[in-house]
C-alpha cells in the first residue's frame, strides 16, 4: 500500500518532535558540567591537568609502611596537620568527619581521609591512631622521616615550618586546605578552609563521578 504525500510529512514531523523532546528531556534530566567558578564558591578548586605525587616512603598510624601506593584505588582527602594543634587541627578534622558523614554510603565507601602530620617529633603512630579514632575509625594517618615529609608537602602544595622542638609545648605553623587525591594517585584540588561540610558533601559526589 503506498504511502502518500502527507503520510510521510506527518511521520516526519512525529519524528521531528520526538526528537525535541528527547533533547528536552536530556537537558533538564542530565547533571549539568562542573563550573570551576560556582565550585570556587564552595571552596573547590580543581586543576586543569592532574599532578604526579613523588614517591615517599611514610609510617602509618598502625605503624605499616605508608607511600604513595595508598593513595591508589579510591579518593582520597590529605589534610596536613598535627595530633597537639589548639585550634585548625581538632576543627578542620571534626569538618572532614562531618563530610564523611553526610555522603552517600557508596561515595563514603570510595573516599578514604587522611591525616599526614607534621610533627613526627611527637605523633607517633600510637598517638596519631588514639586522636584519629576520637573523630573516626575510618580516618587514616601517616607521619615519619622530615625529607620525606618536605617533599610530599611541597609537591602538594603544603606549606609548613619546622619547629624548635626543644621548646615545650611548641606549635607547628602549617597550611590548612585539604588536598584532593583522583583514583589514580594524582593531585587534582584542594579544598579551602574553612571547610563547608553541607556544601562539599554535595559536590565531591559529583567530583568523584567525573
């Protein structure tokens, strides 16, 4: 049976609504892409390239071997700091708990915090696993050797100042962002502190989906 002139127009037109409708439906169902200014915002400042982070060769808080191979398999938040701060530390690890805490069970299964001191004078692995446990189990620790620990800070852009140890009760002067650390063991981010628990726990999803 053939098919005439209008039938034709008609089921080109159907098609050609169908497909605006497809694209309409894609557009406002579809995540939109990540806006480096609205993220900046937020605290969240992604590089353009990912990084390499230098082999080093740390202590965990068990006290195993920590390197740069245990920053590879999931994401990864590094906040640099010490177990003794009075004030950045204890707040910004209470932040991070907080962000951990409201992902979404599978983000928070692939996402892995933690803390790498820079006080090993002081935070040995026993001290640093008793703080660490006082804001989570899941938080990891690293310390150890101060050339090691200057390179990894350097390369992440860490910036810190070395004690005097013998005086008592001294303070460690060090950056407060958080490092951003993809799957594949590069340097991504940071996020900047004050950390905003409510706002990030909302974006590193999408970050991490990328």
């Amino acid at each position: 049976m053939a098919v005439s002139g209008v039938q034709k127009t008609v089921v080109i037109l159907l098609a050609i609504i169908a497909l605006i409708v497809g694209v309409l439906v894609y557009n406002t169902t579809r995540e939109p892409a990540l806006d480096r200014e609205v993220l900046s915002q937020a605290g969240i400042f992604l590089f353009d390239a990912p990084r390499n982070v230098p082999a080093i060769q740390l202590t965990s808080a068990e006290g195993e071997p920590w390197s740069r191979d245990d920053l590879t398999g999931q994401w990864d938040l590094l906040f640099f700091g010490y177990t003794y701060c009075p004030d950045i530390c204890p707040t910004t690890m209470a932040e991070l708990r907080e962000i951990e805490n409201q992902l979404p069970e599978d983000q928070a299964a692939s996402l892995q915090i933690t803390m790498i001191s820079v006080d090993p004078n002081r935070d040995t692995p026993e001290r640093m696993q008793e703080y660490l446990e006082y804001f989570s189990e899941d938080f990891n620790g690293a310390s150890g050797d101060p050339e090691q620990l200057a390179t990894l800070a350097r390369a992440l852009s860490i910036a810190y100042i070395e004690p005097d140890t013998s005086e008592e009760n001294y303070l460690v002067d060090h950056s407060g962002q958080v490092v951003m650390i993809n799957p594949e063991g590069q340097y991504v981010g940071f996020l900047r502190a004050p950390l905003r628990p409510a706002e990030l726990s909302q974006w590193l999803p999408r970050i991490m989906a990328q």
